[in-house]
C-alpha cells in the first residue's frame, strides 16, 4: 500500500497547486462514503438536504461499499487519474499513513475560524504534528444487541443495561449457551448435542481489529503500549480475552465461526437478518447496525457489554477528510462541517446510523431527546451504549505503522486462532516476535 501512496503523491501535490479557495455559484462537489444500502440512502437525503440549503452548490455522492483493499485500490486510481473526491469518509486505520503523505487539507485554520473545536468531543478530532487532518464521522461504540423473544422463550433473563453491573463473561456464556439449540432441540453440554446441525447460535462475535478491543481492555489488557514502541498483544490477558472469545465457537459452540458458512443453511450470513428470522440470539457489533436493525421487524434490545475484569468501551469510526486536491476548499469545508452537525443532519443520528460527536449532544437532555427518543434506539440504549462513552477508549490508530501491524502480523495469526489451527497463546507469541523483529514500532504520530 505505501508503494502506491508513493506513486500517486506527485499527482496529488500538482493537483493540489490549483486548488482554489474562492467561493462561487455551481460549485460541484463529490463525496465518497461507503456502507450498506441504508445508509447509503440516508447519507444521499443528508447531501440532498445540504444542497438544498447551499444553492449554488451540488453534491456528487460516490459510493463505495467492500473491503479496505478494494477502498485503497479505487483510492489509488482516482489519485492517479486526478478525480480524488472533495470530501468523503477515510479508513481510520491508515489515515495517518496518508496524511504523513500529503493527501489531506489541514482543517486547523478552518477549525479554529469557526470556533468549532471546543463544541466536538475531545476525541473527535485526527491530529498529525500539531494539525488536524480529519474528523471521526461519528463516536460509535460497541452494542450488544439481542432478540427479545427467543431470550423470553427461552427463560433467559433479559440483559443489564447499567454498563457498570453488565453480565460477567460466565454469566454470558451461560445464557448464550441455553440460546443454542440443534435440531433435537439440545443445547452444548447435553448429550447427543450436534454442533454440526445447529439450528439457533446463542451469540455472534464481530472479530476484526476494532472490535476485540472491548475484551481486551476488559480484561485488563492491550495491544500496544500508550507511545507506540511496545507491543503487547502477548500479554497473558489478552491471551486470554483473545481465546474466550475463541471459545465461543472452539469450546462452548455457542457461535459461528467468523466467515464461515455454518448459516448457509438459514439463506442468509448476515447476523441481522439471522436474528430477526429468529437464528441467532445475541450479536455483539457496532451502534451503525440500528439503522438496518430499524428497519426490521422484530422485539430488538440490547444489554450493557460483559464484564470480564472491568467494564470497557470503544470510541470507533470511519473518518471524515477534505481531500487536498479539491478545486473548492472552502465549499468542501462547509460540506464536512454539515456532515458533523447533529443539528443539520438529524436523521443519521435518529435513524441509528450514527452517534453524535458534538459534546452537548451527550449532556444536554434536549439535544439527547432528539437523537434517542425514537423507534430506532430500543430501551436501555442511553444506559448500555450513550452513558458507556465515559469510560470508552479510541482505537489506538494513531501508533505508527498501526494497519500494516494488524495486517501483516496479527490478523494472519489471529486466523489461526478463530478456526482453531493454533491457541492465542501461540498464535500472539509469534505475531508479537516477529512484530519485535520488524523495525516497524516507531511510537506515535
């Protein structure tokens, strides 16, 4: 990926050389943005709404769902063919890679003409030697979300949503255990159970890198140490968070395995789709799923995160830049400020797409009415996910090298360790040897 950073720098400064900063009638902007249909409907309302409230002005919506390397392929051809977007979401995990390289505007003057910093969450803001290069889209969490009725039919006890007395992780394998059932009607431990012909999954797990932090950090654990130069992935709690949640499938049987095709049989892989056909009880994810989850119609709830040592929470999402070669600094900049304005683009944050990033949005009970009291965001969401936020941690994507860390060296081992070839013990040692090896912990940016 650096190589192709590097090749398509030249064209992006020389394009940057014309860049214009004068205000003018039929500006046309694009934005680029990625997702699931949804939201790809509701951010095109949100540019809809900002054009129409900019006249003069119009919005050209680029969307790019799939993988992260297909984003940095599609990144690296606009790039190179000088049609980079005005404004769009960035991949967190390699934002500061491309901002060392140039690829981004410096919001700081920007920032601090419209005194906005003071008004956003002290997170919100990507900072690269003492400039802001982006903005968090959103503060996402993590949320445990379930299905009502088969915890009721079950005679599972409905979740915690007071995040500081959530389940213990026994606790939750226990009941993630009574939610799994084969086709006998028989649950892991009960004899004659069949975990090749399950019929309903107690529990289904995210496991990319952003979503094993919560765990981790559980259970007093972490990746990387605070400045970057140490890794720690070896360390025995996250050895250990890493294999509990390994066992959910390897051990207590009561999960999928991660990409696998154990749901091909219910039609569907999609764990949404799969609770609402009443397949799967609890999905442990990201707050953006209630937008689709809202428009699904079956008894949604969700419970505060289980607690191994400690309660934990992430602070998680995609970026926001202005790309530096746009021709309409000026008019991209309002674009990105309207994207990051509850007040202006109400429905992604009502619909369940996103969490606020504005600080009032979290304190002032108005502001938190317009955003929560709504169909798309069950009881108990303020309690589990919003009053969480207090003791939620960024994803460290501000460590040097951080993506190719994950890609190139613990991701591979990882694999490993979902399908059971290796235990976290083996698999982490020897991602975080050769990690040790690499030259590649250089602290921070």
């Amino acid at each position: 990926m650096k190589e192709g950073i590097k090749s398509a720098i030249c064209v992006l400064l020389l394009a940057g050389c014309v860049a214009s900063g004068v205000f003018a009638d039929n500006v046309k902007l694009s934005y680029m943005y990625w997702g699931s249909p949804a939201e790809d409907e509701a951010t095109k309302q949100a540019l809809k709404d900002f054009e129409a409230a900019n006249p003069g002005i119009t919005v050209n919506p680029l969307f790019a769902p799939g993988t992260k390397a297909e984003f940095d392929a599609k990144l690296k051809a606009m790039s190179e063919s000088d049609t980079l977007p005005d404004v769009g979401y960035f991949r967190p995990e390699s934002v500061h890679e491309y901002g060392s390289n140039g690829f981004f505007l410096d919001l700081t003057t920007y920032i601090a003409k419209d005194n906005l910093k003071k008004d956003y969450l002290a997170q919100t803001w990507i900072t690269q030697n003492g400039k802001i290069i982006g903005a968090y889209t959103a503060a996402e969490a993590q949320v445990m979300y379930y299905n009502k009725k088969l915890l009721q039919a079950a005679g599972v006890p409905l979740p915690p949503t007071d995040y500081t007395k959530a389940w213990t992780w026994d606790q939750a394998v226990k009941y993630w255990t009574m939610l799994t059932v084969d086709k006998n009607g028989k649950h892991p431990g009960d004899s004659g159970f069949d975990p090749k012909k399950i019929t309903q999954f107690g529990v289904n797990h995210e496991v990319w890198s952003g979503m094993l932090y919560p765990a981790i950090w559980s259970n007093g654990g972490e990746v990387f140490s605070v400045d970057g130069k140490q890794i720690l992935v070896d360390s025995p709690a996250t050895v250990q968070a890493i294999q509990r949640l390994a066992d959910l499938r390897l051990k207590n049987k009561v999960m999928s395995a991660p990409g696998s095709t154990e749901y091909q049989s219910a039609g569907s892989t999609d764990p949404k789709v799969l609770m609402q056909n009443g397949q799967l009880a609890f999905y442990i994810s990201g707050a953006w799923e209630m937008l689709d989850f809202a428009k699904m119609s079956f008894p949604l709830g969700v419970g505060a995160l289980p607690i191994q040592k400690k309660p934990a929470q992430l602070y998680i999402s995609g970026v926001n830049v202005v790309y530096k070669t746009s021709k309409h600094p000026e008019e991209a900049w309002k674009l990105q400020k309207w994207m990051m304005t509850p007040e202006k683009t109400l429905n992604l944050y009502a619909g369940g797409l996103w969490m606020p990033t504005k600080a009032s949005w979290y304190s002032n009970k108005d502001d938190l009415n317009k955003w929560l009291s709504n169909p798309a965001h069950p009881d108990g969401f303020k309690a589990a996910v919003v009053d969480s936020m207090t003791v939620a941690r960024a994803e460290p994507i501000g460590i040097k090298n951080y993506d190719q860390l994950w890609a190139e060296y613990i991701n591979p081992e990882l694999d490993k360790v979902w399908i059971g070839k290796a235990s976290a013990e083996t698999a982490l040692k020897t991602a975080a040897d050769k990690i040790r090896k690499s030259g590649l912990l250089q602290g921070t940016w």
